[in-house]
C-alpha cells in the first residue's frame, strides 16, 4: 500500500482498528471488482 498512488502513511488514521476496516474494505472491493472481471471474460466467451 506504500508507494505510487495510496500512500497509507499520508491518511493520518491513527486508531489501528480504522486502518484495519480500510484494508478489509479494501480487499473486499478488490476481490469483488476481480471476481466480476472474470464473470464478464466467461460471458464473452459464450
């Protein structure tokens, strides 16, 4: 998460469970936006 783009360090989220929720909604939409990536390459497929 460090690096070009996000830059966590730079939110100043101090409370180590809000950092926690951030990164479970964030692995959460990843996989969901992925998962639907696959969905529709299956449906192109057809």
């Amino acid at each position: 998460l460090k690096g070009r783009g996000f830059n966590l360090e730079n939110t100043r989220l101090t409370d180590p469970r809000r950092v926690k929720k951030l990164i479970a909604v964030l692995a959460i939409s990843f996989c969901w936006c992925y998962l639907t990536g696959e969905w529709q390459h299956d449906q192109k497929k057809r």
